[in-house]
C-alpha cells in the first residue's frame, strides 16, 4: 500500500487515490484512515474514503450530497378543486396536507409528485407545471431541504373514473386516514380555520397562495389548466431545465431554443 | 449493550437506537455492525449508525442527503452584456462560463450565486430572481445535481466601480484566466461559434436562451433589471418559499400573503 502511494505520488498520475471498503471490511477502514485516508461518505453497504496526494496544494476534492429534495402534488380537479389527504401516521398524524415525498434516485421532482399522488391517494394524474418551491434550512441531520410543489391534473382516464365513483379515492388505508377535494375559492378560509388542522408552514402558505391566485380574477386554473400544454422544459441527454412562466404566451420564443 | 437493546424493545420507547462513531472508533462500529446495526451516512469526522427497533413494520428511517445543489450568477451590467469568466482549472479549463459553485451548509442558492461571484469576479451584486434551473440524474458519485442559474444585478456601489474602471474587473487569478461583457442581442451567435469554447450543455442552452429573451422584444432586462423589485420570496423562521413570474405584474396579491 505505501508502495503504491509513493508511486502514484511521484508520478503525478492522480490527485487522490479512492477506496471503498464494503461494511464488514470497517476494520481495513480504520487502518487506510491511520495512513491519513479520509471519510468521504458512506451508503447503507460502504463506505467511501480517499487520500489526497497532491502536496503542494490543498484539498480539492468535492464533498457528497447535501441536500434531501422531496415533491408535493397539488392536485385540481374538473370542478376546480383541490385534492387534500389526512395522514394516517408520523409527526403530521391526522392533518390534512398535500401528497407528498421524497424524490427517489432516478426520478425527476416532477415524476416524484406523480408516484406519490399514485401511491397515497390512487390517483393517475399527470405534471403540469411547478408552482413554486421553498428552500429550507437545517432540517434532518442538520443538512437542508428543498421542496417542490407540482401543479398536477387528473388524467384523462381518471377525470372519467371520479366522475363515475363520485369523486371517491381508493386511497393508502396505512398511510391517509381520509380525503377531501377543497373548492379553490375557499382554501383561504380552510387554511385559516384551526380546527382543520391543516399541515404547516408549507401547506398553509400554499393554500393561502393557490386561493389567493384564484380569487384574484387570474383565473389561472380554469383557464389554463385543463387546456393549455405549454413547453416547460429543455430536455437533454440526462437533465431537465425549467424555465419560469415569463414565457407562458411567447410559443415563439421556443422555436430558437427548441432547434 | 445486549440489555439496552433488549431493555428499548420490550418497552417500545424508540422505533431505532442511533450510534454515532468517531474516525478513531471504527473498530467499535464493526462491532455494532454485527449486532445488527446499519450505516446510516458518515461525514468527514464521524460514521453514524442505526438499529431498528421494531419488529412488527419494517425499517421505515428516512436516508440520508441525496443531491448536490450548485448555483451560478447572470450577472447583467448596465449597457445590458452579461459577464463570463474563462476558467483557470478543472474540466472546464478555457471554456467561458458563468460564476458558478456549490451551495454551502447555511446558505441559500440566491446567497451562494453571490458569494461566487463576489469570489470569482471580484463583483459585488444582489439578487434579482431565478431565471431558470436544471435537474440532473447521476452525477458525481451516481447521485443527482440541481443548479440554480440565478439573475443577479450589480450593487450601485459597483456600477459606479465599473464605470470608474472601464468595466475591469479584479478577478481570482487562481480560478480565472479572463473575463468578458457580452452583449445580450449577440449571445446565440457567440454560444454556437466553436472558437467561443462554451461550457455545455447548460450555458451554451442558458446563453441562447438569455438571448431569445432579449431579442425577442420582451426587452426582459432593459425595463426590469435596473428598476423593478419584485417581492420574490415568503419567509419564514428557516425556510423560503420562491413563487413564479406569474405573479410579476401582481403585486396586490400579495398583500394577502403578506399579512
């Protein structure tokens, strides 16, 4: 082992050298970390560590994630109304809150607010546009959060099967106690109202936002979103730009970008 | 530590026992490991560990951060030309790009597009809004990457430097070889000339985008960026909400959310 660093060190080959040690190999860990090996980070079956050989010039080695990143759905009906569930368990046991969980590794925020509509409240439904998200500070571990809540509609398909169930969700009995479809013009007043016990800050802010880009006269759902599909995004080989509602009646624009 | 384990179970006072273990105490987690305990995640100085408690459900803790978060400063001066710097190292080396770096622990992505170009380019400027941001799957490490491209304005302290100086300015000579002010109406035409050497994909997409914004008529910059404070943000205690152009012309909505 010092062999090989010395080596790598001579020949400017690498700036660090890597190693992985899987979970029963902790004891190698310990050694490679007496060798001036550092910590880099660990998943559930290794752990990361490296040494940075570059002795002219300090450290430059990126840390890992910091960030958890969860999606909310916001969920409007053909009756103008927003979907709200009871949660059945944790720290937001029996209040009423949007859909929502953590983006899972290899799905967009979008397609997370998706799944997590399908999976709590059985509900097809398909990404609109973001509405907006918060940035939080400090949260598990310390580390921040960023949260997106996702402008969602009902599928075709599922417009049809609410109108024939009455509305009824065949919803996650373990995860959501109940449901409710909240008439847009109203959610100021739902939000406000202690004893709906409404999840808080997000959803309360939100509630008041959504009611109170209704209320306005903008009348951007009804107008909006069950007709109008607009270019939300540049899609490349494996990411995805969002680009703010500046362009919603500038179709033109797109025809540069979209070449 | 048996009896603990035992004494925690039988009483169901937690659902998980955690362990955190210093650098130095590997060989004690590789005990920990073998009586059943997982690793959670580890940082520089500490590999911290869990044992689910609850026989009857299965481990339901949350993981640990997932995603890298990176933050990059459109800095427009007052003869509406964008700044780009031409970086010095690392894989982008002699490719024109925007100031860019990673969001640090406390700070928000608005404040670290700041700070990145107080450090790049030596420039002081302020938050004016995002234009755009993009979500990445499998980055460094396999995990995901979002960037925040954030529109950010000269201080009048620093119009006022510029002017002085003949729009020099005082860079990280370490960081950046070069520097130059684009004008908005030329940007496509500078992205898509090979000899220009932009960094991809995103400022070539975000440079063709600025551009199509500009010449497109919106005059996006020329009427906003030197007179208009939108109110962008609701914060709170920890968090910040960021809601979208939608509302630019809206202000009175506000005064709901605002109470």
């Amino acid at each position: 082992m010092e062999k090989t660093i010395n080596h790598y060190q001579k020949e400017e080959i690498k700036k660090a050298i890597w190693i992985k040690f899987d979970t029963n190999q902790l004891y190698l860990a310990q050694e490679a970390l007496k060798m001036g090996f550092k910590l880099h980070h660990s998943k559930n079956n290794y752990l990361m560590t490296y040494l940075w050989l570059d002795k002219e010039r300090t450290d430059n080695i990126p840390g890992y994630t910091t960030h958890m990143v969860g999606a909310g759905g916001i969920v409007i009906d053909n009756q103008e109304r927003l979907l709200l569930l009871r949660e059945n368990s944790g720290n937001r046991k029996d209040k009423w809150n949007i859909p929502m969980g953590r983006v899972d590794l290899g799905e967009n925020f979008s397609q997370a607010a998706v799944r997590e509509v399908q999976e709590e409240a059985g509900l097809e439904t398909e990404f609109f546009d973001l509405l907006c998200f918060r940035e939080l500070q400090a949260w598990y571990f310390e580390q921040p959060d960023l949260f997106f809540a996702c402008l969602l509609k009902p599928t075709e398909k599922a417009i049809k099967e609410l109108e024939q169930n009455n509305y009824q969700l065949n919803y996650d009995q373990h995860e959501i106690s109940g449901f409710q479809w909240v008439p847009l013009n109203e959610l100021k007043q739902f939000a406000e109202d202690p004893k709906n016990n409404v999840a808080r800050p997000m959803q309360y802010y939100l509630l008041r936002y959504l009611n109170a880009l209704y209320t306005d006269g903008y009348k951007f759902y009804k107008d909006k979103i069950f007709d109008f599909n607009r270019l939300k995004t540049k899609t490349g080989s494996n990411y995805e730009m969002y680009y703010p509602n500046l362009l919603a009646n500038k179709e033109d624009l797109w025809k540069d970008i979209k070449q």
